[in-house]
C-alpha cells in the first residue's frame, strides 16, 4: 500500500465511528459525520499533496518550527492550531498514525476517546 492516501485513509477510518465524504473536493474524515478531523491535500492549493488534521494546542508551532521538511501551517484552518504534514517527501508512517490519533482525540467526544483508551 504505497498510495499515500489509502494509507492516510485506512489510518483515520480505523478509528471509532469515523466516516470520510468529500469536503472542498478533497477526501475528509469526520468523526460522527459531524467534526472534521483529517482532510487530504492534493496539490490543492501548491504542488504538494499532504493533509491537514486538528492538533492539540501548541504541537503545530512546535512541529513546523522543529521540522518544516514534513509539517506546515495550513491555509484557511492553520489559525486554528490545525497542522500540515507532507505526504511527497519520506514519512514515517508510525509517526503519523500517532499525529492522526491526536487530532482524533482533539475532536472527538469524550466517550469516544475512551473506547480508545480502554
């Protein structure tokens, strides 16, 4: 599975109750078909292909800051703390299974978030 996308999609779908559908023409994922928490990028707004996905407070400043190889503020959703992560360099995709699981927990309600825990 080299396909950058159905990695990023089998990451987010194998989360509880999580559904994807198309938003701004790009695959989403959304957490009871309600709260967006991943969205892909490809090369919608440069010539890049990544995604987007809510973050906990401060991890976007200090991950763009520290690698800006592999992560990006946003457009249009990067003032709200959301982050950017390359998918066209090389990834280490354990390490994004744990950036795709925060920005799940960032969204997700508390109930939900607990299945994952227990």
């Amino acid at each position: 599975m080299d396909d950058p996308l159905e990695r990023l999609r089998a990451l987010c779908l194998a989360l509880p109750e999580t559904t994807e559908r198309l938003s701004h023409g790009e695959p989403a994922w959304f957490v009871r078909g309600k709260k967006t928490f991943v969205t892909y990028s490809d090369h919608h707004h440069d010539d890049r292909v990544a995604f987007w996905c809510a973050a906990p407070e401060g991890v976007q400043q200090v991950l763009v800051d520290s690698d800006p190889e592999h992560y990006f503020r946003p457009p249009y959703v990067g003032h709200r703390g959301w982050l950017g992560v390359y998918l066209d360099v090389p990834v280490d995709w354990d390490v994004l299974a744990d950036v795709v699981d925060d920005a799940y927990r960032a969204v997700a309600p508390k109930k939900l978030v607990a299945e994952l825990d227990g």
